[in-house]
DNA sequence: TAGATTGTTAATCGATTAACAATC
DNA sequence: TAGATTGTTAATCGATTAACAATC
C-alpha cells in the first residue's frame, strides 16, 4: 500500500504495537507474525497487517515481521529516533507523577522544562527541573526547542494555558484536564482524560449491587 | 428509539456531555440545543441526538433540552447518582495524585481504600486513607463493597495486580499502566494510558523541525 | 400561526474483517 | 516442495451525517 491518507484509529495503535513489541525484544523473539501480535492485543491480525502496510512492506511472506525491525520501522513513524522536547505546565501530583514517569522513558519524549501560575511554586526544583514561571515559556520554548506542551492546572485554567502554550510556537498539546481546548488548526491536541474512562467504567457496571434476597439474576 | 445495544462509542461520548453540561449549569443557562452542545464539543448535533436518543426523549420539539433535566438522565445512565467505591492499588506519584482528585469529584465516586505491594508504603496516610497492604484487599472490597480498581502500579506489575483485584470481586478496572490486562469476561477493563496519547501526538508533529536556512515550507 | 428543534429513518462514509493470490 | 504468512482486494459491518416529518 504505502500511503493514502493514515487515519488517527491507525496511529493511536502504534505505540500499542510499539509496546507488545518491546516485550517480544525483551524475550529475545526474533520473528513475529501479525497472529501472534493480534493474540497480545486481542485485534484482528488483518487490522495489524493492513495498518502496518499503510507505512511499508515490513514484513515476510510465509516468515512474519523481524522484531527489531519492525520496532524501528515503527519509532521512526512515530518520529521517536529524533528527541523531543516537552515542556509541562501544572505541577501539582499530577505534573509530578508525569516528571517523574520521565526517567523510564525508552522514547526520546523527554520533558525538559516545567512552568507553574502558582508564585508560591517557581523556583522550586522536581527532579533536576527548577519550576519556571509562565513568563518564561515563550523564549523557554524557542530556546529549548520544545515542541509539545502538557497541561496538568486544573480545568478552568486550562483553556488560558493553552492559548499561551500555542503563542509560545508549541506544535501538539497533551490535555489532561477534563475540559475542551479550542486552539488553532495546526496545533493539534490529544487529551488524556481519566475522567472520561472512569466514568464511562460506571456505566458497565451491573445496574443494582447484587443484593440478598435471592431474587437477582446471576 | 430506546434500547438497542449501546456502542462503546456512545457511552464514552456521556461523561463529555455531562463536563460541558455542568458548564452551561454553571452559567445558568436554562435550555440547551444540540446545535450548541455540538458546537461546544465540536460534534455533530444530529450525533448528540441520537445519542441521547438511545437512552429516551429527553428534549423537547422546537425547545431543545432543559439541562438540568439532562444532566439528571445521564447521571442516571452512568449510574453517577448512586455511590460508586473505588480502590486505588500504587500509591507512586500517580496514585497520590488520584487520590487527590477525589476531593473535587461531584460525581459519587470515591477512592475509599489505598493499597501498596511496597512495606514502606504501608500504614503511611495519603489525606484521610491508610495504605494498605495488598493482603487485605479482598476483605476490604467485600466490606466497602468496592466496585472499581484503579491500577496505578509499574507496567511490570500490573497483570498481577489486575489478578487480585479480579480475585476479589471487582467490577471494572481503570488501569493506568501502559500494559494490556488479561481478566475473565464479566470483569470491564478502561485504559488511561497517556503513553498511547503522547506517542502518536508525536507522529502529528512536522516531520522536521524548521531549520534556519530559509528553504523550509511555512 | 411561524420558527425552531427534536427523534428517527435513510444515505453516506469509514473502518474492520474475510479471503486469497503471491511468495518466502 | 509443502506450509506459513504476508500484502491487498473485496465484503461486511458499524458509525456518522443528512434530511425531514412531527410537534413544541
């Protein structure tokens, strides 16, 4: 195949793809077929063989796809062999939580500056990053050549942070507050909301706690 | 319409309504089209409709939908008006940050026990909750009637986390950890992998960052 | 009544899966 | 060669959108 235009379903299952991979490695499996990665993530493996040939012929007939191979193919789609820069605003737990998830990246995401509203916050240090005040972003960003941004402020200052992390050039947001994020068209914002998940979660759970008299269904 | 099975789709577009509509409550705005929800989520209107529509005639023909009417309803479908008792196994950065989050919910979910694998973290107090060990898991999700686990432990550990918590008579799971969990049918798996987010946000970026020698396209 | 907006059916669009020739 | 598995086309399935009668 090779191109065509790639639709988002395709892209936001390659780093899942990326993920089973880098435990096959971690196994020492040197060969893969798309059955065996779709038993992993439970999908279809046409879905698998379709998406990946979306990009290239990576695979073998009657073989399967040489693991390391294929983890390159993918990291260089997803443009994980250059490094990343990413600069995180909000540093509450949750900001924490994510500085600190840094040091296990194998990705070459890195966040390399951290920004607080909060006076009370700048100057303190997480990890080896000094909290800067929003003031800074702008020249942080072009100086460090930062090119996502991560809100963790709350959700009603989440729309103001963003506007300032799109006026300091940033190209992509990751959102994890539980709001809605206008910006121009060629920012692009993916949201991490865990509230979403939790509770849409409730809405499968069984409609009355089993109770005691015998009566519900099983 | 009225039953039929719900897509996951749909189920997972509620608690957005639900986050916007909040926002027009706090505005006091009375009445609500889905031409302005649609506007406000960047979604179709006649998709919010029918969305709606799965569930029962909220609106009204030439009015729209009164929204505190709305809310109510789908408080109701997500089961958000009865209380829903969490347990949050990994008291990491992560974890703390959850529970945390707690206190701002209106929703009726609550983290209402704490688990750590690690000693040190046992006995410690995150706000009012102890960290538990993790033998006690079972005994208190039957006595809280704890419905949901959130698993905010190392990818490494999760599956066996996953274990415990299904052993013990969990409903649903939110896991934070980047891995994919095996669990018998009845029991629902949500993921909050933000990993899965910010690598393909990554594959929207440029392809090159923008160089200096004036070739470059705008 | 006239204008607005729902609920729903039909049309469209896109994504997933099945099937199979090509080939390692 | 025989068995396995890819890449790709065609078939299916499902989700989104358009359109409109019903009606507030």
């Amino acid at each position: 195949m090779k191109q065509d235009k790639i639709s988002e379903a395709v892209v936001r299952r390659l780093p899942t793809y990326l993920q089973v991979l880098y435990e096959f490695e971690r196994r020492e499996v040197v060969t893969v077929s798309s059955q065996e990665l779709g038993n992993e993530l439970g999908l279809n493996p046409a879905q698998i063989r379709k998406d990946l040939a979306y990009f290239g012929d990576f695979g073998r007939k009657g073989v399967g796809y040489d693991v390391l191979n294929l983890i390159g193919h993918i990291r260089q789609i997803l443009k994980l062999n250059q490094k990343i820069n990413v600069a995180l605003v909000g540093t509450g737990n949750l900001g924490h939580a994510l500085c600190n998830y840094n040091k296990y990246s194998k990705d070459n995401m890195k966040i390399v500056a951290v920004f607080d509203e909060n006076v009370e916050k700048i100057g303190k240090k997480i990890n080896h990053l000094t909290v800067q005040p929003m003031s800074e972003l702008k020249q942080t960003v072009i100086e460090q050549q930062i090119r996502i941004g991560i809100i963790t402020v709350p959700d009603f200052a989440a729309q103001a942070v963003a506007n300032q992390i799109v006026e300091a050039g940033v190209e992509g947001i990751l959102n994890f507050a539980p709001a809605v994020l206008r910006v121009p068209e060629h920012v692009r914002v993916h949201y991490a909301d865990f509230t979403k998940e939790l509770l849409s979660l409730a809405f499968y759970l069984e409609s009355e706690r089993r109770n005691t008299d015998g009566s519900a269904l099983d």
